[in-house]
C-alpha cells in the first residue's frame, strides 16, 4: 500500500476510510467489511427498510467520499477506503433475517466476490474511474452474494 496522507479529522475521509478501519495494514478491505457488520446488523434488527435507505443514501453518498478521498491522495481506489466495502456488505444483507449464519455467510461470500472480481464486476473495475467506479464493483458484487445468498437460505440450518 502508497504512503498516502489520509485526514480522518475531514468528514468524508472518516467514512470512506470505513471509520478508519481501511487504514489496517492488511487486508483493509476485510476489516472495512468487518466494521460493516454491527452496523448492517443494527440495521436489520430495525427492519429491512432501514437497511435498504441506508444502501441507497450510502451508495450515492459513497460516490461522493470515494472520489473526493481518492482524489485528495491522488491514487484511485486506494485501498484504504472501504466506504464502498460497507455498502457492498449491506447489499449483500437485504431482505434477508439477522442471524450469525446468514451474516458469516454474507460476509463470505461478498469478500469472495469482492475478491474475485468475475465478470462484469472485473471488466467494469478496469474501466470506471473516480467515485462511481471504486462504489460501483463493489455494489456488482455485493448484488452477486445477495442473490447466491437468498439461493442458499433455503438449505441454512437456521434455528
């Protein structure tokens, strides 16, 4: 990882560098999804609504945090902001019922797909730039584990 000068005194810098969790020195995008998951969990306990406003303001919002933040640094997608991590992980939990399964296996499945990067979520990696690309593969691949997520549910031992 860059030397890069990162500010969690600005605002946005704060929250795309996930509350500070992507300035681990490893694996900063697990930690960021890591911090994701009391929040996300908070938020299904309230109810799916909240989880989904959260998405939806946060995805928007997440353009904005990623793109200033990078810019400030001068390095696309460095890997300290994970903002993009926490929306992804928060996808990947719509409309499915809290419980310690279903969030080990989201957190799971989004790092795999976060990861992997299959197409198109590696295809459109290469090609957005600035804020819309870093939220936009990761919103790909928090899409990819809900719906392979919501295909297991069945076959959890939920209790």
């Amino acid at each position: 990882m860059s030397k890069a000068q990162f500010n969690l005194k600005k605002w946005y810098q704060f929250l795309a560098l996930g509350f500070g969790s992507g300035l681990a020195p490893k694996a900063p995008g697990t930690f960021g999804t890591l911090a994701a998951v009391p929040l996300v969990a908070l938020l299904l306990w309230l109810g799916n609504m909240y989880l989904l406003a959260f998405v939806l303001a946060g995805s928007v919002l997440g353009v904005y945090l990623c793109g200033q933040t990078a810019r400030d640094v001068g390095e696309h997608d460095h890997g300290a902001i994970v903002w993009d991590e926490i929306i992804g992980f928060g996808i990947t939990m719509l409309w499915l019922p809290l419980h310690w399964q279903t969030l080990l296996l989201g957190f799971v499945l989004f790092r795999l797909f976060d990861i992997v990067k299959p197409w198109p979520i590696s295809w459109l990696d290469k090609k957005l730039h600035g804020g819309l690309g870093i939220m936009l593969d990761d919103v790909l691949a928090g899409v990819a584990a809900l719906v392979l997520l919501h295909l297991l549910l069945p076959f959890l031992p939920l209790g």
